[in-house]
C-alpha cells in the first residue's frame, strides 16, 4: 500500500525564454515511466506510492530539466506521508 502522496510543480527555467511545454511534457514522462499512480492538474501533478520512490522521481524530474539545457529549476513539492496508507481516491471520493 502506498504511504504517501506528492505533488509537484515543476519550473524550469530556459534559455532565451523558451516555452516550458516541452520541459514539463518530459518531467511528466519520467512519472510516466516510472508506473507509479499519479494524476495531472493544471498546477501540478500527483503521485501515489512509497515515499522514497516518489522522491527519487522528483530527484529524475529536476535532473532532466537540466539534460534538457535548462540552467536551474525551482519545484514547489506537497507531500502527505502517512505510514498506514494514503490514498487520493481515498481524499477526493466525497468530490467524485
């Protein structure tokens, strides 16, 4: 079961002020990979899983911001970290 839940927003920065698009495609193609659950808003994106795995993901995320050529990122991160299990079907049911 998973035991927390984190949310990223992910902001490179880029050359010649570039548009981010492609940035954030790849960070969310990296969460992709990864087969964790998640799911994409508008201002951010959420996973679901272990903690440790989903920092390891930031970690990838912000990495190929800098493959991509982007000189610095900034990622705003929420995580909810509960040990017996988080869930965000669990959170947002009463909203669905």
């Amino acid at each position: 079961m998973a035991n927390a839940l984190v949310s990223i927003q992910i902001l490179p920065r880029t050359k010649d002020n570039e548009d981010v698009i492609p940035y954030v495609d790849r960070a969310i193609e990296i969460i992709d990979q990864s087969k964790v659950k998640y799911v994409v808003n508008p201002l951010e994106t959420t996973m679901e899983g272990d903690l440790d795995e989903l920092l390891d993901i930031v970690k990838r995320m912000n990495e190929a911001m800098l493959e991509m050529g982007s000189p610095s990122v900034i990622s705003q991160v929420k995580i909810l970290f509960k040990p017996s299990g988080a869930s965000m079907d669990k959170l947002t049911e009463k909203y669905r």
